[in-house]
C-alpha cells in the first residue's frame, strides 16, 4: 500500500511540475539590449481578457520603453485572437513598473465599465483620444523592424 501511495503522490507532483512548466511557457518575456535601451518586460499575470506586464528598465529610453510594452501588447493580444487593446493602470514599484493591458475586438466597449475603478483620470482621458490600439497593426510594424 505505502508503494501505491508513493507512486500517486509522485505522478501527482510529476503532473503540476509539468503543468507549471507549461504554463510558464505560455507568459510573455522579452528582454530589449539595444544602444541606448535596455529593458525587460516579462507578464506576471494573464486572464481571459487582461495581462499584467512587469517592466524593469536598467537603461531608460524614452521611446523603448513604450515601444517594448506595445510590442508585448500585441503579441499577448495575438495569443489570445483579440483584435484590439487599450492600457488600464500602471504601477511603480521600486525599480519596476506595472502595466495592466485590456484586449478586446469590440472597440466600442468602454474599458473602464469591464475594470470599475482601475483606470485613472489620466489613463481614462488617453483612452478616450486615442482609442484602442490595433493588434495587428502593431504585429506587422514591429516585424518589419
């Protein structure tokens, strides 16, 4: 009996070891070593309609920055056949930077009715003049370069 159970417990940790790993796998990270730019953006978190990306920059650039967690965007918005996504909330912490990204392919919903109370008045106001930010569009510019 105690070989049974040894043998259980071992399959049983075998298969969340092997669904952890393949889980991981499925989260986005990318790190940018570019003159003048180097950044890591790694996703910490991914529902069925959302991802938080963790953002360290070690050698800030102010157009890489944004660049890097667009093209991440884009890709994540890909995995998950949304056409379209728009930015929710952004956190510092320390020497990192929180990015919450809402993806969608129905461009008329409004972001903050889907994530009440996340979005500030400055991300609200953004939102609002600029729209939503095409997957596609930004998948094929970033593959060009």
């Amino acid at each position: 009996m105690k070989k049974r159970n040894f043998i259980c417990l071992f399959f049983t940790v075998f298969l969340s070891l092997f669904y952890n790993s393949l889980n991981a796998e499925q989260l986005y990270y990318r790190e940018h070593a570019e003159k003048g730019f180097e950044a890591t953006v790694k996703e910490v978190e991914r529902g069925s309609n959302y991802s938080i990306l963790e953002v360290t920059v070690i050698d800030p650039d102010p157009q890489g920055g944004p660049f890097a967690i667009i093209a991440a965007a884009a890709s994540i918005g890909s995995t998950l056949n949304e056409s379209h996504f728009t930015f929710i909330r952004n956190d510092n912490n320390e020497d990192k930077l929180h990015v919450k990204v809402f993806f969608t392919s129905d461009t008329s919903l409004d972001p903050s009715t889907v994530f009440p109370n996340e979005m500030n008045q400055q991300q609200l106001a953004l939102h609002k003049k600029s729209g939503y930010m095409s997957v596609d569009l930004y998948n094929r510019f970033f593959s060009m370069h």
